[in-house]
C-alpha cells in the first residue's frame, strides 16, 4: 500500500513554532509539504515576540530535507493574516493546507476577566481564524482544491472554568468551520475541526503527572489526515486525545410536537424533550435539515422517520 504524503502541497500553519503546531509542521513537512512556519514566538500569554522560535522550527525541517519558510507575522489584525497566507504564494504560487493552531491564554472568571485579556485571546484564536480563513479562501477556491483546518478545544464543546475568553473562541471555530464547509462545497474546499489535547506549555501549572502519554505527535496523525487530499469530510468535528480518535458532534432529540404552547405545557414537557434516549444527528447540512425535520413534525403533528438518528 502506498504511503500518503505531501508532495506538491504547500501547507500554512499557524502557531507552528511550538507544541502542537510545531508537530504538525515537522510531520507534514517530513510527508513532503511545503511549509509556511507561522509563528510571532511570543510566550503563552501572547506577548514577547521571538523570531527565533518559527526559524527553528524551519531550520529542523530543512535538515530533515524538506522545504520551509517562517512568517512571524500575527493572525490577530486582518493584515497579519492576509500576509501569512501572501507569504505561501508570493515562495510557492499556491497554497494547498491552512492549519489554524495559533493560540494564547489569559485565565479569569466572567465577573473580574479584564477586557484586555479577554479581548486578546478572542482576537488570536477567533478573529485570528477568519482573518487567515479569509484570505486562504479565495486562492483555494479559484484552484478548485483546499484543505482547512481550525483548533476547537474540549473547553470550547464542554466549557470549563475561569477561561470564558477562551471557551467562547473555541466554540466559535464550529460556526466558522461549518460556514466553510459549505461555502467551499462546490470547489473542492473542505474544512473541519480538530479538537485536541495534549501537553503543551499551555498546560503549566497543571498536575499532568497521572496522565497518559499526551504528546503532540499523538495529534499530528489525525491532523494530516483533515488536511489531506484523501480526506473526504469536511464540517465535522475531530478530536484527538491520549491516542484516542473520535468524532464529535451537535446533535438533537427528536423533541415534542404541538401546535400551540403555554409556559406551564413546556414545563411538564420538558422531561419528554430532553429525553436524549435517541440523538438526531444533522450533519453538514444540520441548518436545513433541521428546518425540514421541525416543518415535517408541524405538518404531520409528529417526528418524521430519520435514518440518521444515533442511540444515546
């Protein structure tokens, strides 16, 4: 069986000078790709820029015989990223792979967070996204050919405390994703969600000593696969932890039908609705599918058959 690899590709990733995104480099570059090191070098909070760390990152894929620039310009501002993605076609004419990894943390609770710290991480991960999104979009669409890439995170799908900056940003790369997924449909553009977790210097301060093996290159795989041409999903979700692949999805129960409704009727519903005994689940094309699915139950007073249903 051959190998997949790379070859011909020209790959963009962002936050690659460290930690995950620097497995991804060095894996798609030792698979043949092209690629633009991105990374500002700064320290976990996003501050202290050091044009060192993306070379360096550089300087291990060129050893290795593969091909590769850095770019240290920040995905925060829209010209940042539109000069992230200039910098692969202005060396290479193209690009094939965006991998958005970049990332901060500024921790604090929804009452005292400043708005600064907040700001600042909602701009790298959220903003960072569509500003790189933006600009990948229309040299990928006008080839017919894209493989994109966001960082969701558990804290983004499940919450978690003290870091609503961070939540609220990962929760967003569902809605980005999927609007590209969609948008670039008919033109060979695919786009997905990695979800990972791994030990990374996002993780100091935390007691990781009981852990299993969580290093980045347990990551890497699932993420060259999403960006690979072989790949044929695109608006789903992925994560990636501890060895452990899966897909991850929204979903809804089948849910109560009738025509008309006072508070207290939704009330002594409610056990029926939130019954997750058996999960729809939508898709891609969740958005129309749910409106059918709902505008069936109004015509006919009940659930219409689904033949994508998940038991829970």
């Amino acid at each position: 069986m051959a190998m997949r690899n790379f070859k011909g590709r020209v790959a963009v990733i962002t936050g690659a000078g460290r930690g995950l995104g620097r497995a991804y480099a060095l894996l798609l570059g030792s698979l043949g790709a092209k690629v633009v090191v991105n990374d500002p070098g700064g320290a976990v909070r996003g501050d202290g820029p050091d044009a060192s760390i993306a070379q360096s990152v550089v300087d291990e894929i060129l050893a290795a015989g593969g091909e590769a620039i850095a770019n240290t310009d920040s995905v925060a501002t829209p010209e940042g990223g539109r000069a992230i993605v200039q910098a692969a076609l202005d060396t290479w004419g193209r690009i094939d792979v965006l991998i958005h990894n970049a990332g901060n943390v500024r921790y604090g609770k929804i009452r005292d967070i400043g708005y600064e710290d907040f700001r600042s991480v909602v701009d790298v991960h959220l903003m960072g996204a569509f500003h790189v999104v933006q600009a990948a979009f229309p040299p990928m669409q006008d080839a017919g050919y894209g493989r994109i890439v966001l960082t969701s995170s558990i804290g983004g799908i499940y919450g978690n405390k003290a870091c609503v900056n961070y939540g609220m940003a990962k929760s967003g790369m569902i809605g980005l994703a999927n609007v590209a997924a969609l948008e670039g449909e008919d033109c060979n553009v695919k786009c997905n969600v990695i979800v990972p977790s791994a030990v990374t210097r996002m993780a100091e301060g935390i007691d990781t000593s009981q852990y299993p093996p969580m290093e980045p290159g347990l990551v890497a795989p699932a993420v060259a696969w999403l960006a690979h041409e072989d790949c044929s999903i695109s608006g789903e979700m992925i994560a990636a932890i501890a060895g452990r692949v899966a897909r991850m999805f929204i979903a809804e129960t089948p849910g109560v039908y009738q025509p008309s409704w006072t508070l207290d009727e939704v009330a002594e519903a409610a056990p029926r609705f939130l019954d997750n005994a058996e999960i729809l689940d939508f898709g891609l094309h969740g958005h129309v599918d749910h409106i059918t699915y709902s505008f069936g139950m109004a015509t006919r007073g009940q659930a219409p058959l689904m033949n994508n249903t998940v038991d829970n």
